[in-house]
C-alpha cells in the first residue's frame, strides 16, 4: 500500500508562517533614477517576474528574522545561516506566488476560513473586531489578509506541485524507523484526569476545619464508590469536581517523572492505562487521579509512534523535492538580484538578463525615382529611373532658346507624362500610343527604333483590339445607269443564283412522301353504292311530295284592289 502525504508537517508550517509575518508579497513601485545623479528613494534588491523585493522589505524581514530567533533561542550559528538564506527564502516566496497565479490558485476561502478561526481564537465577536485589534497593533488590515493569503496559497501551491507526488510504503516507513530508533527514545510519562472536592481555605497557620474536611472526605469517598461501580470519570469530574479542569473532564496534561508532588508520583505512576487513585488529601481538599494514559520509557514500539515516524519520513522526501522543483522555477523565471547581493538558491542553468547600449534606429530614406516620359526610352515598357537620350531626340526635344539656340535639356528632370486611369485588364491607350500614332515629336525615337531590331512583344500586356469602320466607308460599287437598256438592275449583296443541282435537290425535298417512300399519286377508288344516298337524320322525317314543276303549279289570286 502506498501512502500520499498531504497535511503540512509542523517544522514546515514554522516557515511557512515566517514567510506570511513579512510583507513581501506586496508590490512597490520601483523609483526612476534620476539622470541627475543623487539618491534613489527606494533601492530594488531582486526582481522576480513582474514582482520585485525593495530594501525596505529585505531589512523588515532581516529584523523579524533576528526577533523570532532570540524568542525560539537559536543560537548564532543559526542566526547567520538565516541571514545567508535570507534573499533565497524572499525569493521562493515570490516563485510560489507567481506560480500560484499561473494556476488560478487564489485562496480565498481558505482566508476566510483563517480569520474565522483567529476570531475564535482570541474569543472576538465578529471580523470588525478583528480588524480593530489589528489596526491597534499598527497593522494594516489590508496588508494582514494579504499575509494569510500568501501564505495560504504557498501551501497550496505546495502541496499541488510537490506533495502530492511524494509517496512511500509502509515497508519504507519501518526501514526509516529502524534507522532512528534513537531519536525516538521517550522517557515515563502518564497523562492524568482529576476530581478535586475542595475544602474552605483556613486562616494562615490555622488546620483546615474538621468538619469541612470531613464532608469533603465524605463526598469523595461517595465518587469513589460511584467510579467502582461502573460511573464514567469525565462525566462524574463535569458534576461534582471543584477544580478549573471541570468543564474538560478533569484533564491535566502529561507528566513525566519529578514533576508531581511525591506522594502523587507514588500513587499514579505504578497504575496502568484506566485505573484511579483513592481520594488523596492536599491543600486544596481530596483529589481523585486517573491514569489515561501510561507510557513506559525507552525506545516505544513502532504502532505507538507511527504518525511521528510518517511525519520525519515524509520531510525527508519532501525537502530536497520542494528545493529541486524551486530551482526548475528559476530557471523558468525572470530572475535578477542586484550587485552586492547573493541568492544561495540560484542555478548554474539559470536565464541571466544581459543589458546592451541603446542604439536609436537610424531612419531610412526613401529612395528617389524618377519617372520619364514614353519618348524618352527605348521600348515600348516604361523604365524608371535616370536615362539618357540618343542626340537626335535630345536636340528635337531641346527648346529653343534666343536666337534660334539650341538649349540643353536635363532629361532625368522632366514631369512625368499625362496621367491616365487605366483599367483593370486593359493597356494604357494614351500614356503608350501606338506605333501608328507617331507625332512629329517621336521622330527620334522612331528613327532610332527602325534603325534598331525590333523588341519582342510582351506576352502579359493585352493586345490592342481591331478598330471597327462604320458600313457607310466601305467601299461603294458603282450601280448601272437607268437609263441603259437591257441591261438588268444587279444587287451587289444578293447571293449567287442556284445551280442545276441545288434546284434539282430542292424539287425532291419539297416533293410529298407516300407510305413506304412511294411518291405515285393516289387513285380514286370507285364508288360501290347504286341509287340516291340518304342522311341518317333524314330517315325518319315524313315523306315529302314529289316535286313539281313550276309550270304545273296554278298562279296566286290577285289581291282585291282597296276600295
């Protein structure tokens, strides 16, 4: 079975409260140097990231190094391995904070929980009493929650990082133990409880009144018989004892040889775990003692000193991992300490800032181009840049001065051409004009490109599309006088007329198809009905008369003439 050690050994704890007493995890602003010259305000000893330890702080912590020392009665050979490790400790104290930031470690309700407890402790109502207390001390509070917490988050930290991956087994343990049998050689000792009946304080030099010590006598002789009879002692000594130990149950401590009363030593140190004494008289009235527990001297067993052992073991391992995981910090960190001062924890590996003369960057020029005209190169692709002319085109070019002189013209310093907005996809038209255009002042450059083998055309510039003419410029057919005869009217725009077989095609295209491609025309087939055809809708109207002939028929009767 392997073991995980997670609570905070004692001797640990010792420094780690030591970092908390001091403000070092407060931030100062460092102080400018003043060009000057004269003393700085507030000295920087270290810097540790964005963090830094003033001299202030590093004298504050040296001063309640030496004060906790003569409390504790190191001797001086400690008291200077202290001042030696001092900037270390400052130092690692800012390396488990900036780790516990890098975390999102905070600690804030464990500081919660702190203060409470510190409330209790001294017996305060509420947190504002608290901060009373501390601002009479002259501490801030602001500065006394932050101390608790930097301490509380290096534990954390710690226990995070390292100690959660210190492990050992029990066989471990045991090997430790045999090692350091020695350290673990204990003398006799018993732990007591007590029942006190107490008798009135005589007069000084007066006995004790007789019948008050024999009502006390009385009254202890009755707890006697109710602890044989089974009574528990803790619940007997909170109803009838007299003494301030009443409330715990009568506890009085541990004792060890020479440190009770003879006649008390006598009776409790030859009792076992559980038993008690008979009411024994004192000063005070008769007292009942029971032995909790009794522990032999010399070297105990293993089962009675386990949690001591685990504990040694466990700071064993765990020293020297905290020590390797602060130097891995270093060299992580940003870390510089000022000429004059030593960090003992420092590593050979160790990143160390190097400082150079500051040299302002010199601002660069921008280079000037020159932009000439399409006249004045060679090709047909603009160039930048200084060039010179063929003689011809600078005389064509060179304006004439007085008196018909020519003077000398600077070609790199002539304006730019005529600006164009050219499209995408599309060459310039009036910047490049094409070779067709060429204009009295091109003379030069095109006697000297004819003279010249001619430059291969660029594969990426478009080339310039066809110019379409309007129909009314073409040229014109002379049409046949009216007047000639004979002569047929000939359209110059009519197409050719037909040949023999494109009308031969034409005639047997138009032609009908039969069934079966006979093309023969249809005969009428003969008609099979013999005699007068009759309607369907006439066959079951009344027979009509006969005709008649119209001369058969007698004429109408004159109308009579109107009276």
């Amino acid at each position: 079975m392997t073991h995980t050690r997670l609570r905070t050994p004692a001797a640990f704890l010792i420094g780690t409260l030591l970092f908390a007493a001091s403000t070092l995890a407060q931030s100062h602003p460092a102080a400018p140097v003043s060009p000057y010259g004269g003393t700085p305000v507030e000295e920087i000893v270290a810097r540790v990231n964005d963090q830094i330890i003033t001299r202030s702080d590093y004298d504050r912590s040296l001063k309640e190094m030496d004060q906790e020392a003569r409390e504790h009665g190191a001797s001086m050979q400690d008291i200077a391995e202290g001042h030696k490790d001092l900037l270390r400790t400052l130092i690692d104290q800012q390396l488990w904070l900036s780790k516990g930031k890098e975390l999102g470690i905070t600690g804030d309700t464990e500081l919660i929980k702190k203060l409470n407890e510190i409330r209790k402790q001294y017996n305060m109502e509420s947190m504002e009493d608290l901060e009373k207390a501390a601002k009479d001390q002259g501490v801030s509070w602001e500065d006394f929650k932050a101390n608790i917490r930097n301490g509380i988050v290096t534990q954390l930290v710690m226990r995070q990082q390292v100690g959660e991956k210190v492990q050992f087994t029990p066989g471990e343990v045991a090997r430790y133990y045999e090692q350091h049998k020695q350290e673990y050689v204990q003398q006799e000792s018993v732990h007591l409880s007590e029942i006190l009946v107490s008798v009135p304080a005589p007069a000084s030099g007066d006995q004790p009144d007789p019948a008050a010590l024999a009502a006390a006598k009385a009254k202890a002789d009755d707890i006697e018989a109710k602890l044989h009879a089974g009574g528990e002692f803790s619940q007997l000594a909170r109803t009838f004892s007299d003494g301030t130990t009443a409330s715990e149950g009568g506890d009085l401590g541990q004792f060890k040889p020479g440190a009770l009363a003879k006649v008390l030593e006598d009776a409790t140190f030859k009792l076992k775990d559980g038993e008690f004494t008979a009411p024994i008289q004192t000063r005070q009235g008769y007292v009942i003692l029971r032995v909790v527990k009794h522990t032999a001297g010399g070297v105990p067993p293993l089962k009675d000193v386990e949690e001591q052992v685990e504990e040694a073991f466990y700071m064993s391992r765990m020293e020297p991992a905290i020590r390797a995981y602060l130097t891995t910090m270093r060299e992580e960190a940003y870390v510089e300490v000022a000429p004059g001062f030593a960090d003992t924890g420092a590593s050979p590996k160790q990143i160390k800032p190097v400082y150079s003369a500051y040299v302002p960057p010199s601002g660069k020029k921008k280079k000037k181009v020159e932009r000439t005209r399409y006249r004045e190169t060679t090709h047909t692709f603009r160039q930048k840049g200084p060039q010179a002319a063929p003689p011809a085109e600078a005389a064509a070019l060179a304006p004439k001065g007085k008196k018909g002189k020519v003077q000398p013209v600077n070609l790199t310093t002539m304006k730019a051409g005529k600006k164009e907005k050219i499209r995408y996809g599309k060459a310039p038209q009036e910047t490049l004009p094409s070779a067709a255009k060429v204009s009295a002042e091109d003379a030069g450059a095109v006697q000297q490109a004819a003279n010249t083998t001619p430059e291969p055309v660029n594969p990426l510039e478009p080339t310039r599309p066809t110019q379409k003419t309007r129909f009314s410029e073409r040229p014109r057919v002379a049409k046949p006088s009216k007047n000639a005869p004979g002569v047929p009217k000939i359209d110059p725009n009519a197409p050719p007329p037909p040949d023999a077989a494109e009308v031969a095609d034409r005639q047997t295209q138009s032609a009908p198809l039969g069934l079966g491609g006979n093309t023969a025309p249809k005969k009428k087939s003969k008609a099979t009905t013999v005699g007068q055809k009759t309607r369907l809708a006439e066959k079951n109207k009344k027979p009509v008369a006969p005709e008649q002939n119209p001369s058969d028929v007698p004429p109408a009767p004159a109308p009579a003439p109107k009276q």
